[in-house]
C-alpha cells in the first residue's frame, strides 16, 4: 500500500508537470525523493529518458521489449498498475504507467523487496538491538521479580512458623509496596486473633475441665461416703444423695450450655418467634431463685411499670438471655447480694437492665467478657449458679436476633448488663 501511494503521487507529479520545461529535473527530483526509477518512453516503446535515480532493484532502462510496455501502449489506458518479477534481479517490481500525451508515457517503477544495502544494515542492528532488549529485560525482571518476592517469601517463612502454633513473630515488608504492607497488616491482625483464639482454647479447656473435674470428684466421693460410712444411717445417705444429685444437675447444666453455644456458632439455631410477655417471663425467671432469696440471703429487685409487655421474639432465647444475665449478676453482686431488674419502655425500643452491686468490671477488660469463661485477672473461680459460658450464649442469642447490647461498670458499684427490645408490629 506505501509503495503503491509513492509511485502514485510522482506519477501525478507528472503528470501535473507534464508540459513544463522543467521536466527532466522534476523527474530526478521526484525520483530521488520517492526512491523510485521513471523512465519516458515514446510511442515504439524505445527510451527517451530515464531518470538519473535507478536504485538497486528497479526495471532497467535498457529492457526495451518488456512486455508490459507494448501492453499499456497498446491498450490506450491512462493508467494503469502492473506487478512484475524483475528479470535482472528476480526480485518483484510495482509499476504504474501513465500516458502523458498522444506520443509519450511514463512508467514509474520500485522494488517490492528489501534488498538495499541499508534493510541489511537494520537487520543486523535490529539482532543486535533485540538481543540487547532481551538481556536487559531479564536483568530488570530478575531485579523486580526479587524486589516483590523476597518479602513473599519472608511472610511465607513466618506463615508457616505460624502454622506450627509459635504466634511470637512478626509479618513485615521492607519495600514500598501497598499491596504487600496490605497484606502484612492484614496477616499481623490474623496473628493476633489466632493467638487470642488459642489463649481461649486454653482457657476454655482449663477450666471446662475444672468445672467437671469439681462435680466429677464430690460425686466420687459423696459415693463413697454414702456406701462407706453412712450404709446404716438412711438420713445421711439422703443427704448425700441430695449433694450428688445436685452436682449431676450442675453437670447437666454445664453440657446443655456447651451444645447450646455450638449449636449458635454453628448458626444451625434458627429463631423461632411468637409473641409472649416480657413481664410474665421475667417473673417466671426470678421465681426459680426463691431458694437463694431463702438459704442465701438473696434480694431481687424487679422494676417494671407496665403489668403486661408483649414482645415477638425466640421465646427461648430471651429467657436463656434474661436467665443468664440474672446469674451472672448473684455471681458478681456485693455483699448486700442484691440483683435489680429494670424493664423500661422507651419511644422506640424496651431496654432491660440487669444491675449488681459488686465491685465492677476494669474498662480494659470490657471488650473480652463475653468471651467464654473469660474472668478478670483470668483467675477462675466455680459460680454460684451456671457454667461461665453464660455471657457468651448471651451474646449470641442476641446476636441473632440483631438486638443492641452492651454493659456499662463503675468500679466499687456494680456493673448493669443491658438490651434493647426494638418496638415492632412484626408477627
């Protein structure tokens, strides 16, 4: 397509100029400039003139009897293109030839293959160019590919030293790369809540174990007592058995509370929801601790103004909720062992508060008690009611119905435990 345009444009050149007496110039100028060879023939196909420019590869003037010649002569065209094999040096040849009067014609011709000296010149230098490139291109890859993969391969190190349980390391990238620094911060937090995760496990295992080794060693030895020393006295091994009974159902307790806060984490626990009294069941809750009000002293305070709230939720969540927060209030209260209940009806939402007038939670330590068995200065102690896993299924239970809660302590007057019950319509 270059070539053809080239010769096109000196042949309209010539045509343009074909009168001028400055023919023969303009046909060396144009020839010079377009590196093509114009020859002038006459009408017997002989050669008038031949431009001074007759690169290597062009038709050669003294080929008189070409065939194309006779053809366009003959054929009285104006114009016309012809694409031919140089018989001279067999290489292909475009022509365009042209009628520029009744007795003369133009024919323009170039050579179709690069066969000049300089396309040998840039081949040889585009070798060399190209294999420079290449060694280049390898060096600066090699460079980068280090640049971006040692740090990589440093993280990959300290992942796998994180693998084998050692959380006592550090992920960091020295080079200036957002997508890495992203990536150690993100591999530096997943660190840090594995190591939390493990201290949990093993705490939560320390003290499961604890809680069932306790009820596990009494009911041992209450056995024993009974079978051994109390085998004749009936009112003794009543006694006993009243104790072991007691720990079983403490047992009991602590198992239901394990499968109840997997099966939550697990989210296989749907809700099932229906439309119940908060009041009443509130109420429900506080009677089963009449025999700590009778043996223990205990005192619950119950505040409510509506005398019925009716509510839809999981029924049985809310009461392990409300349940659990009422037992980790006599697990924590003072010395006056007092436990208020607040039911209060806001414009938009029912808060229930649940207070204790013990000696408060550090705010440092705020974040963690809802996590299982979590215990200030992480010295466990066995509850006066429940298992410790009692503020864990709180928190799930009311996560599932999204419902805000939270907790607020001061120190040396009790923490109070809250949720907020969203006014809705919803059945």
């Amino acid at each position: 397509m270059s070539k053809t345009k080239d010769i096109a444009e000196v042949a309209n050149t010539l045509i343009k100029y074909k009168n001028s007496q400055n023919l023969v110039s303009i046909i060396d100028q144009e020839a010079m400039d377009n590196s093509v060879c114009v020859e002038i023939v006459n009408e017997k196909a002989s050669t008038i003139y031949a431009s001074a420019y007759f690169g290597k590869g062009c038709v050669s003037g003294k080929e008189q009897n070409l065939e194309y010649k006779s053809d366009f002569i003959n054929s009285n065209k104006r114009r016309q293109t012809y694409e031919l094999i140089n018989p001279m040096f067999d290489n292909r040849t475009l022509v365009q030839a042209i009628k520029l009067d009744s007795e003369n014609y133009a024919f323009i011709n170039t050579s179709m293959d690069p066969i000049d000296g300089t396309v040998h010149i840039l081949q040889t230098q585009l070798i060399f160019v190209t294999i420079i490139v290449l060694l280049l291109s390898f060096i600066i890859a090699y460079f980068i590919s280090r640049h971006i993969s040692n740090p990589i391969v440093q993280m990959n190190k300290a992942a796998k030293t994180l693998a084998e349980g050692q959380f006592n390391i550090s992920f960091k990238s020295d080079e200036d790369i957002k997508e890495l620094d992203e990536l150690a911060t993100t591999l530096n937090y997943a660190k840090d809540e594995l190591a939390k995760t493990d201290e949990l496990r093993q705490d939560l295992m320390a003290n499961v174990s604890h809680d069932l080794k306790t009820p596990l060693t009494m009911i041992k030895a209450y056995a024993e007592m009974s079978r051994d020393l109390h085998a004749k006295n009936k009112k003794k091994q009543e006694e006993d058995m009243n104790i072991i009974i007691s720990e079983v159902d403490r047992l009991t307790i602590l198992v239901n509370d394990i499968l109840e806060l997997s099966s939550m984490q697990s989210n296989i626990n749907e809700l099932q929801k229906e439309e119940f009294d908060l009041i009443h069941l509130t109420k429900e809750i506080l009677h089963r601790y009449q025999v700590l009000q009778e043996t223990e002293n205990y005192q619950f305070e119950f505040n409510h103004q509506e005398k019925e709230l009716m509510i839809y939720a999981d029924k049985k969540k809310i009461e392990q909720v409300i349940y659990n927060l009422v037992n980790n209030a006599i697990n924590y209260t003072g010395e006056d062992n007092k436990v208020i209940i607040n039911i209060i009806s806001e414009e938009k939402d029912i808060l229930i508060e649940i207070k204790d007038t013990g000696k408060g939670i550090k705010e440092s330590d705020l974040p963690y008690i809802w996590d299982k068995y979590y215990k200030n200065k992480k010295k466990h102690k066995r509850n006066l009611v429940g298992t410790g896993l009692g503020l864990s299924i709180v928190k799930n239970a009311l996560q599932l119905h999204h419902y805000e809660f939270g907790v607020t302590s001061e120190k040396n007057k009790g923490s109070c435990f809250y949720f907020k019950i969203p006014i809705t319509k919803e059945k």
